[in-house]
C-alpha cells in the first residue's frame, strides 16, 4: 500500500510539480524560505509603538500571514476581542472550505481539541485564541498538546489587572503558574510590540511542542534595545536595563509590569541605588532548552 501511495504521489508531482514541493515542505514542517519574523522584529524596534500587546500581534500576523499559508487561525467566538483574524483572513464556512480561519463557537475546550488534530494530521499550525480566563476552560487539551509534542499557538489576550472600559479583569492569579508549569509548554507574556514579534517568532519556529502568547488588552510603553538585547529576548530572559557596577537591586519582571520595573528602577537611582531590570517574556526559550541569562550578567 506504501509502494501504491509513493507512485500515486509521484505522478500527481509530475501533473502539478509546484503543488507537490508546497504539501512535502508543510508536510515536513519545514518554514517558508523568506519568513519576515527577524526583519519585524527589528522594524518593531524602530518604530517605538506604544500598543497593546495584542494588537502588536495583529500586526504581526498582518506580516507572517502572508508569508506563512499553512497558518490556520481561529477563535472562540471572540476574534475582534482577540484581534487574531488578520487583514489575509478568511473564514471557513459550510458552503466554502478554502478559508484560513474557524469560527469555533464558545467552546475553548472544543477549539484546543480540533487543534491538537490538526497539528497531528500535519501540513498545517493550527493557533486559537480566548481571553486568558478561560484557558480554564481548555486546560486537558493544553496539557494533552505538550505530552504529545505538538505546535499548537494559543493566543490568550486581556491579561493583567489593568483596568479597563469594563473594570478589572477578573483572572485567576495562578492562571499564569499553570502555564508555566505545564511540561513542554512555552509560555511567553512579552511587555511589548517587540517581544510580541519575537513571541511570534519563537511560536512558529518551535516544533516540538505547544506556545501560549499572553497577551495585554491596554497599551505597553515600549522600550529601548540595543541589538545585543534585541537577539537576547530568544534567551528566555534578558537583561533591559543595567546599572554602572555591581547591582544592589535586581527586579525581575514579565508583560505588563516591565514598564513598572523600569519606572521603579528609575526612582530608586535618582535614591543612589544601583539598579538592574530583567525582562522574562519566556520561561523557556524556543527550542525548548530552559532559559538563561549569561552568567556575567547575573553577579
């Protein structure tokens, strides 16, 4: 049967050879040969947006979509909340199957499970969102997408305490150690548009398991980067902001409360503290070795 299916597939390579190279390469998972992700995180860098993560991701999906036609993406029921059904979008539907996108319905645990398919069917990276608070909903089908070792990109927005048109969010603060405690899964909560990109970039790089992408509902101040601490944000962690010596504090800190550790520590120099900010956007990095952060930089 193997032999009749090789022969099948070699004459249909000979019939449609363009079609054939495309359905090997994603069946393979091997990238596009001119995927913009390192080129937008650099062009993040230079415009400097003040914007909330999830709309960061927006654009970043704006730019990999294209690029990237095995992109499937999808939502429960919250796609204009998620900002996850970018400009290439289209939606599949009953009558017409040749759209990119699934409207899952209100059903997260339904929407984790039909991706954990997907990614094993192969050809295609299925990535669903919700709003943070209910990956309660999908928790088995998160757990059940990292023991299998499958890419599978969950798109969490509205995260943090940061109030909004509608008041506090109302998230579970163990919600965040959950993620990162489940077993090859990779989590990545970035402060802002350019960790977003870079998030984006880990996410559809990594094959050997699932990639949650925390993301915020209110603007982030961006920050300022040096090329070194540009390719240091695959680390895991990184040093932001560093002191003149020997720091006496070192503030360590995720999403949307980096632009708070960079105020305090601007307060505590103006007191003559030496002071170092270290942004953790991943508890791992995307290959799936644990972070790390150069031994120099940790004295």
């Amino acid at each position: 049967m193997q032999q009749a299916w090789e022969d099948r597939f070699a004459r249909y390579a000979e019939a449609f050879p363009t079609e054939a190279r495309e359905f090997t390469r994603r069946m393979k998972r091997q990238l596009p040969a001119k995927l913009p992700t390192e080129a937008l995180i650099e062009q993040s860098q230079e415009r400097g947006e003040t914007i909330a993560s999830r709309k960061a991701s927006f654009e970043a999906l704006n730019v990999i979509g294209p690029q990237m036609p095995e992109l499937l993406g999808g939502s429960a029921d919250l796609a204009p909340s998620n900002l996850t059904f970018w400009k290439g979008a289209k939606a599949i539907t009953p009558e017409d199957a040749s759209g990119n996108y699934l409207h899952y319905g209100v059903r997260e645990f339904g929407m984790g499970a039909i991706m954990n398919g997907i990614a094993l069917h192969g050809g295609l990276v299925p990535y669903g969102a919700t709003f943070l608070l209910f990956m309660e909903y999908m928790r088995n089908s998160i757990r059940m997408a990292s023991l299998m070792g499958q890419q599978v990109i969950y798109v969490f927005t509205h995260d943090s305490i940061g109030l909004g048109e509608d008041g506090p969010t109302h998230q579970p603060v163990e919600q965040l150690t959950n993620l990162r405690t489940t077993p090859n899964l990779n989590t990545w909560r970035p402060c802002d548009a350019v960790e977003t990109a870079a998030s984006w970039d880990a996410a559809i790089k990594r094959h050997s398991g699932p990639t949650a992408l925390v993301l915020s509902r209110q603007n982030l101040p961006h920050q300022q980067r040096t090329k070194a601490q540009l390719a240091a944000i695959q680390n895991g962690a990184y040093v932001l902001k560093d002191s003149e010596g020997t720091p006496e504090l070192i503030l360590i800190a995720t999403g949307s409360e980096v632009s708070l550790a960079m105020d305090a520590a601007a307060e505590l120099e103006q007191q003559g503290k030496a002071v170092r900010v270290v942004s953790m956007p991943s508890a791992y990095r995307f290959n799936g070795q644990g972070c790390r952060i150069p031994r120099e930089r940790t004295a």
